[in-house]
C-alpha cells in the first residue's frame, strides 16, 4: 500500500520522519503554547504546505508524531521475565536520556489539555501498559514468579524508578549517568526481582 | 523577626500566601509561557503593587512559591524505617493529587529553563533527596536493614513508584485513586522492604 497524501500524491516518508521529529523536538522545547507549525516547517526545512498536505492542524500533527518515536516501547519477548523487563528498563531509560527526554516530560505536564493529543496520549499510554502487563504475565505463566505477584507494583516501580533516576540526577552527573545505564538497568530488575520472589 | 517587604512595611503572611498559592495554580494551568504578574495579581485578588513591593521579578515570585508547598516534603522520625517510608509515600501522594499536581508535572519539565527558578529547583532537589536518604541511613543505623542497602534503588523505585502509580492511573479512576492512597503506600513500602531485606 502506498501512503498517499491529502492531494492523493504518494507521500515520502522521508520528509513525514523530519516533520514529525522537528514537532517532537519544538514541544519539547517550548511546549503546547509555542508550538505552530510556521516553526515546524522551518525546522524540518519544507514548506508549510508540505504539512497542510499531511495534516490539517497542529494538534492532528503533534498527535502523530507522539506514536512515531515518542513513546515507542515495545513488547519484546526474550524468553524470560528478567530479559524482558530489563530491555523495558532499557527502552525507557533510552526515552529519557535521548533527544525525546524534554518532549516526554512536557506531554505528562501538558498533554491532558491539549484536544486531539489528549485521547491519543491516553490510547498510548494504555496500550504500553498492556504492553507491559503481558510481560509479566508471560513470567507468571512460565512459572518465573508467583501467581499473586502485583502486576501493578512491580511496573509502577520499574517503571517509575528509571524515570526517577534519570530525572534526578543533576546536570553535572548526565554523563556518568549515561555511561551507567546498562548495568543500572540490570541492578534495577534484580531488586525488584527479590521483591517478587520473597513471600510476605 | 518581622517580614518586612522592600518599602520596609511589614508584610501580611495572609497575602504573601494568596499570592504564591496563584503564583503555583497560575504555573501549572499555563506554564511560564502563560506566567505574568498581572494575572497572578488578579487571581490572588491584590494589586500588582502588592506583588512587587514583594518580589522584583515573577522569576523570583516563582523561585519562592517553588519552597512554600509545591515541594514541601519534611523528613519526619515516626522510630521506625517503615513508618518513615509510609510518610514520605504519603507525602509524595499526597503532592501528586492534590492541588500542586499539574505545577509539579510542568516544573519537571520547565524549571531548567527558567532563570532563577533553575537554580532553586535543583536546590529544592537535592535537600529532598537528603532528607530521603537521611531516612534509609537511619533504617541501616538501626539495624533495620542491611548496611549495603542500595540507598538510591530503593529511594528510586519508592518515590519513581508514586509518581507513576498516580500519573499512570486515568482520569475516569482517580477518584478509586484516591480512596486506596493510604493502602497503596504501605503496601508499596512492605514491596520494596522485601527487596532490601532479601539477600541476592
């Protein structure tokens, strides 16, 4: 199937992967309230029409370049509950490292009051923490941990606890930080993995 | 001591509150593209000479308000490691849901950019991540736990849990949210003290 535009013409993905990315980039750093779509296209290099072509508003744009990269955590399955948990660990810490961190942190603050972005950023949060349930729930099932493990706490931790890491560290540490990510990841999931496995 | 403002008046602690109570709402609504003294006056009902005989700048308005409330968590010594996790949970709760959540959410992303809010940020941070680890240090003084105790993985994973369990929770179940707040906390708590309290 080739994509094709508003005008029918087929669309080059090229110029959709550096439009979306210059909007990712341009809410990240001045966020709903500085966010049109002159700046866009002169920081993808194309013209404007070559958005109106794509999208027919800046909240349709903005909504899609959400699910192209911004929030990409897939469900990888690895085989077992702790190689699958530290590669969400390492999914997440990438997000929040890389060049989509300040983008990331602006949509939790504003994405709830942004219309047509709200209900796109709740379908992908959802859909990741689906995503994130069915990891664990294949541990369970393979036997790794037991059946009465809290999906909801072990997630909320791994999950917030990277996010928290990262966000707490102070601009002078972000590169030894960095440098670290791989064996915090894997320190991070072995923790929790004690938590699950000892028996109250 | 009497406050006194820079015309050297004492000043009314009644209004210093009204004002950085919008000063914090006004952030969070609008962010600091949206901030100025103008509406901060109008929403805490005084003059905007009010605000400057005060502060110089909304810059330092913001800085201020930042200490008194948005970032209020106090170590508090309940005797026991578990009851002082319980309350830091509560308090982190308690921040996220209540009235400051949307300028807390912005501020993660905003306050690096802001002059004089940047520097205050980090120093609000650091204190509560002290406070945090004075905490742990106790527990390890007391026996509690384990002298090798990963002080920054479980602080991590407690706050970072918090933080997801409420930002991750959608709208249409807050209110549940909020009636399981005291039951969520200890239960988090008793998670992650298995984790320490279990040797690899």
């Amino acid at each position: 199937m080739t994509i094709t535009g508003a005008s029918g013409r087929p669309r080059d993905p090229e110029v959709d992967r550096r439009i979306t990315e210059a909007a990712v980039a341009l809410f990240g750093r001045a966020g709903w309230a500085g966010f049109n779509l002159e700046a866009v296209a002169r920081a993808a290099g194309v013209g404007k029409a070559s958005i109106y072509l794509r999208w027919r508003t800046k909240e349709l744009l903005l909504a899609e370049a959400l699910g192209s990269g911004l929030l990409d955590v897939a469900d990888t399955d690895s085989g077992t509950l702790r190689g699958d948990l530290v590669e969400l660990a390492h999914q997440l810490l990438a997000l929040y490292m890389g060049p989509s961190r300040q983008a990331a942190l602006r949509m939790a603050a504003e994405a709830p009051t942004i219309p047509e972005v709200a209900q796109r950023w709740d379908a992908l949060r959802e859909s990741q923490a689906l995503a994130a349930r069915a990891i664990v729930r294949r541990g369970i099932r393979r036997g790794e941990i037991p059946a009465g493990t809290s999906v909801t706490l072990l997630l909320d931790t791994l999950c917030g606890g990277v996010v928290m890491h990262v966000s707490s560290t102070p601009a002078h540490l972000q590169e030894r930080l960095a440098a670290d990510l791989d064996d915090y990841a894997e320190r991070l999931v072995d923790f929790l993995m004690r938590a699950v496995l000892t028996t109250s």
